[in-house]
C-alpha cells in the first residue's frame, strides 16, 4: 500500500506496523528511518532492536533457529490484531504458515503462491525454464556422474543449509548444479506486474566446518557489465509478471570470472540482509517502497552506482568461533544486533553485525575485517576479564 496508508490521526504512542522475523532489527531500523513506529516480532530481542521499536516480543525458539508457529499467532493475535504486518526471514519453508497469516492478519507481502513459485526448487526450475532465464539444472535425488552438486533445503537462507553433496539426504532436500563464479545479490521491487530494479550488492560466505556457505556479509553497491544488467532487470520483470511476486526481494545471482554471462540461484520474496547496505540515502526509505509497491506502485528510480555522493557499504555477520558471553557494555556504533549483557553464545552462533564504510567497496571491506577481528578480541577480553 502507498505511504499515504498511515493513518496520521493516531497517538505518537501508538504502533503502525508489525515486523516479524528470526532476527527483525534490520527492518526494525528500516521502519524507523521511514517513519513508522513498530512493533517487532523476533528470536534474539538484541538490544539495538527493542531500542528502535515501540515494543519487541520475544518469539519462542524452535530447533535451527525457527519460529513457533504457534506462539507466533499468539502474539499477534494479542499484541497486533489490526496492524500491517511484514515479514523478513524465516518463513520460506512454512508456505501453510504464511498463508494462515494471510488469512488472519493484514499481511504486507508475499502469500503462499508466490512462495510456491518461487521456493519450491522443481517448480521454479520450470518457471525459469520457461522464461528462458539461465539458471543451474536441480535433480531431486542424484547427481549425473560428472556433474558437482550442492545439496540445499527447499525453503533454506542463510547458506546454513548448503552443502557439496552427489545425493541428498531425504525429503525436502535437493541438488543444484555448483555454478562458478562472483556471487551478487540484486535488491529489486514487484508490484505485481513487473520489477524496478534497484541495486546490486557483492555477497560472500563465513565458511564453518558443518556449513561451508554460511552467509557472510554484503557489500555496494557494485555495478556488472551493462549487458548483464539489463538481462537481470528484464528477467526480475518476467518472473515478477508471471508469479505475481509484490514488495522489496532480492535475487542471488552468479556472475561467470570473465562477468559476461550469469545464472540465477534464487529469489527471496522479503525484505532482506542488504537493507544494511543499501536502506541509506540517496535511495528513499525502503521500507516505503517495499508498502507502495505491495500496492501496485514501483518508483522511477536508476540503479544505484558507484560514484560520488554513494559511499561504499558492508555489513557482515560475526560469528562465535567459540562459547562467549556478552560482557561488553559500550558497544561501538558500528556494531548491530546487539546482544543484551550476560547473553551466552555458543560457538559457531551469530554474534553480532557489523558495518562499515569506504570509498569504494575494497576499502569498506578491508575496514570491515578489521572491525570484526577487533571486536570479537574486544568481546574475549570483556569475557575473560569478567570471568577473573
């Protein structure tokens, strides 16, 4: 719906959305910056979030960091009966979930269908097909013999999920063929109808020993060749068209070495990771753009470049390599989702976002690594001292 939805009449206390997600802060701060007072749904409850929220409700925790579904309609049916709500990650693998959401709550989004098209790996292996929009080829159970494979959960994020595999282990898991190359996330707009794209981020993997493409951070904008470009905005448009998809989403590209021919991975129908990046001036708030165009709007916008006036951005996930409780008090402002004091966090956890800036993307990255050895030896020393 268009910004013009907000009823201005309401109390300053009062709440105008409700954001729902495994960790929420990212949209908690887009709704923020759009003006919108939220209240927020999420698993961690991080410091940063209740901060930028009118009220933060603590979701029960499910095994893998899921969301009780059941706890989850609880508390929007006593917190937020009447209020829009959006969604962030956590929900690609619950289809039956989103639509009993739709159903009961004014849900800002993608529903069920769209997250069948999209999600379920033979279908959109068909959709993308029939498109002609060039994709890696997916087998349900087994790999051709000379083909290299990654085994991924239907409805998985994150990279958590992903793994080199010949077969796949079962029920709601399959094989895509591994594509080699730049992997680069384009955030982009549906209205329904057709697509505006808006910027293309650089992505890269925090590889563990049990998730060897464990997402790790994001950074932008970057710019591909123009070819390139105007065959990802025109496939974004296509499938938009064909599947109905509305609201802010991303599309996990990959780009050959020599950046002249690409292949699409997936598409998340949400709001997502780069918010981080790119929920910055010059681009207008973005969860604005993510109401208007689930109403049908798209914004003339160019695609964001490089360039004076567009500082680089990088946001990446620390994660623990080993147990570790929160015992810094002062955090320093380039860290995000902050977890409250005496938090523990076991290893191989999330601990922390942190973001950093540059002239361009290599000097943004190289700070961001600095900032992640540092605070991780800041957060050991606070720990080690406390524990004196």
């Amino acid at each position: 719906m268009p910004s013009s939805w907000r009823d201005r009449s309401r109390s300053r206390d009062e709440a105008d959305v409700v954001i729902v997600g495994i960790a929420a802060r990212g949209l908690a701060a887009a709704a923020r910056r759009a003006g919108l007072r939220a209240i927020v749904l999420d698993l961690f409850g991080d410091d940063d979030t209740r901060e930028l929220a009118v009220e933060a409700i603590p979701l029960r925790r499910l095994a893998g960091f899921a969301i009780d579904p059941e706890d989850l309609f609880e508390q929007l049916a006593i917190h937020a009966p009447d209020l829009p709500v959006v969604l962030g990650t956590g929900f690609e693998h619950m289809p039956e979930v989103v639509d009993r959401l739709a159903a009961r709550f004014r849900l800002v989004g993608n529903g069920r269908a769209v997250l069948a098209a999209l999600k379920e790996p033979e279908a959109f292996s068909r959709l993308l097909t029939t498109l002609s929009v060039p994709h890696p080829r997916i087998f349900a159970e087994r790999a051709p013999a000379g083909i290299a494979t990654l085994e991924k959960r239907s409805g998985g994020s994150g990279g958590w999920h992903v793994r080199p595999a010949a077969e796949t282990r079962g029920a709601g898991w399959y094989l895509q063929e591994r594509v080699a190359g730049r992997t680069v996330s384009a955030l982009f707009l549906g209205n329904g109808h057709g697509a505006r794209l808006l910027a293309f981020s650089e992505q890269w993997c925090a590889p563990a020993d049990d998730a060897p493409f464990r997402y790790g951070g994001a950074v932008g904008p970057i710019r591909l060749f123009p070819a390139v470009e105007r065959a990802v905005a025109d496939a974004l448009d296509r499938i938009t068209g064909a599947t109905g998809l509305v609201g802010l989403a991303s599309a996990d590209i990959v780009v050959d070495p020599g950046g002249e021919r690409w292949s699409l991975i997936e598409i998340n129908p949400r709001p997502g990771a780069s918010l981080d990046v790119f929920d910055r001036p010059p681009l207008p708030p973005l969860l604005d753009l993510h109401f208007d165009a689930c109403a049908g709007t798209l914004p003339e916008l160019a695609l964001l470049a490089p360039g004076p006036g567009v500082a680089a951005r990088a946001a990446g996930i620390l994660y623990a390599p080993a147990a570790v409780e929160m015992r810094l008090d002062a955090l320093p402002g380039w860290v995000a989702d902050r977890p409250p004091p005496g938090t523990r966090i076991e290893a191989g956890e999330p601990v922390c976002t942190v973001l950093a800036e540059g002239q361009d993307i290599h000097q943004a990255r190289e700070t961001l690594a600095l900032r992640l050895d540092q605070f991780w030896r800041e957060l050991i020393r606070a720990a080690r001292k406390a524990a004196e």
